[in-house]
C-alpha cells in the first residue's frame, strides 16, 4: 500500500499552508513536526478528506483519493486535534455510533468496542456519560473511535494532549502494535512520543517538507551543533538571552549547567554532545 502527496498545495486567500509537497508513505509510523502554523494539520485534513487541496493530488496506490471516494474513506481513520464528542452519550454508546457512521456489522461493533475500550482503560466506565470523563479519558475515547474499523490509514493529530506519562508509554505500544502493515501519521508537540515510536519523521516548516528520514538520519542534520557548558548561576540568564538553551541543570556546586543548540561553538570550553530529536526542533523552531 502507497500513499502519494504529489505537488500538493492549500491556500487560504492569500495564504499558502501547504506549499507543493511531493511525499510517498508506505506501511509504518510517521512522525510530523512543525510550529504551530507549519501546515501539519492542513496537510491530515486533506489527507482525510475533509479539506481539498488547492492544486496537486493524494493517492492510494496510484488512485485519486477523490475518485477511490467511499472506499478511502471507509479505510481512514482520524483523530482530530478538536475531537468532538456527544456529552450525553456514553462511551460505548459513541463508539456503536462511530461504527455505525463507518458501516460495521453489529458483530463486528460489539467486538471491536470491547476490545477497544479495553486497550485504552475505560471497560469500566463504558456506560458512563462522556460528560463525566476527564480531558485525559475523552482523549483515549478518542483514540479508540480513531481505529474501530480496522483503518489502514491512521491519521492522530496531537492524540496524546490530556494525557499522563503512563497513559502516553500505553498510546505508544498501541500504536507500535497497530502500525505493523498500515500508515499512521502521527502529529505531536510531545517530541518524546514520536521519537519512540516513529519509523519515518517528517519536518515541517512554513508549508514545506524541510527534512525526511529515520530519528537517526534526520538528527545527523545537526551534528555537532549541540554544546555541553558549565557557567556561574549569576551568567544562566544572560547566556538564555544570547543563544538557545535546550536545558537548564543546577549542579550541587552553585554551578549551572547548559545544553545549548548552537552552529557555532558557543564558548572556547564548550564541549560537543550527541544532539537529540528535541534538540533538532528547537534548532529549527526555536524562534517560532
């Protein structure tokens, strides 16, 4: 199974979000970052179906998404960053009513809605009304709904907001599980999140595709780049305000240490550290 970007483009009046992105995804876990702005969502949203692009096409093995129609469609399934949801259903009853909107069997619902409110930890609340449910709850309904119909093309924009560290290393198995033989394109500012379990990464800057590859091939883009250096506490601040600082450690000794993201050597004892996903993103965001 391919998934073809080909010159795609959306403009918003005079606006361009997405600016001719030429990609092609195959099975596995993709990880989209960008600042808020970079065109991450617009580009799920065409992908879904829910917004056409300006020029350009999407793919499924060489078809037109728009030409595929229900059959696209009926294999998708999406986690919206502004998931909506009935507060006076109950979690089980929105997951019968997710079904229904995709066409499963009553066998299949029943199946699936067990199964699934089991993996994300809320069998014991399935009868309980949504409006009850904390953000974290409602976010791992919505991780469920996403693939009760099996989807081959799973699109999560930000799907663990709301949730807790244990909650997150739960998302992920379940992710790493369910990608196997299908496309998940998997959206975060968590960066943690997506250098766990992303096969591919995907840098997204002003609409453009600036970097594709494995964590490793795309972190090597800033070999070298990444300082290790220990200062007085009174000089931190002053040092914050000249260059960006990854982290910020106080040492026992009345020292600090920090990790500075930087092209050139900071300072003359400065030492060089193996950079970080996270370290990647504040090189390229770090004014966003």
């Amino acid at each position: 199974m391919e998934l073809t970007l080909h010159q795609l483009t959306k403009q918003f009046g005079s606006k361009t979000a997405v600016d001719n992105v030429d990609v092609t995804l195959s099975p596995g876990v993709y990880g989209l970052l960008g600042a808020n702005g970079a065109g991450k969502t617009t580009i799920m949203r065409m992908i879904c179906g829910v917004l056409n692009p300006t020029s350009g096409s999407i793919r499924i093995n060489q078809h037109n998404i728009q030409d595929v129609g229900d059959k696209y469609r009926s294999g998708l399934g999406y986690l919206p960053q502004d998931f909506g949801y009935y507060p006076d259903f109950t979690a089980k009853e929105f997951m019968y009513y997710v079904a229904a909107l995709k066409g499963l069997s009553d066998k299949q619902t029943k199946y699936n809605t067990r199964e699934l409110l089991e993996a994300v930890s809320l069998s014991n609340v399935a009868n309980k009304k949504i409006r009850t449910f904390s953000g974290g709850m409602k976010q791992r309904l919505g991780i469920a709904q996403a693939v009760i119909n099996s989807p081959q093309i799973l699109v999560l924009d930000e799907p663990t907001a709301g949730l807790d560290p244990k909650e997150r290393v739960r998302f992920r198995n379940l992710i790493a599980d369910f990608a196997r033989d299908k496309i998940v394109i998997l959206s975060t500012h968590i960066v943690s999140d997506v250098e766990y379990i992303a096969n591919t990464i995907l840098v997204m800057k002003n609409g453009r595709l600036l970097l594709r590859g494995s964590v490793d091939e795309v972190i090597c883009s800033i070999q070298g780049m990444v300082w290790k250096y220990t200062v007085l506490e009174k000089d931190a601040s002053r040092i914050q305000e000249q260059f960006c600082v990854a982290n910020l450690h106080h040492l026992d000794n009345g020292a600090v240490e920090l990790r500075i993201v930087s092209e050139d050597m900071p300072f003359k004892d400065a030492v060089n550290v193996q950079p970080t996903l996270e370290d990647l993103y504040l090189y390229h965001f770090q004014a966003q």
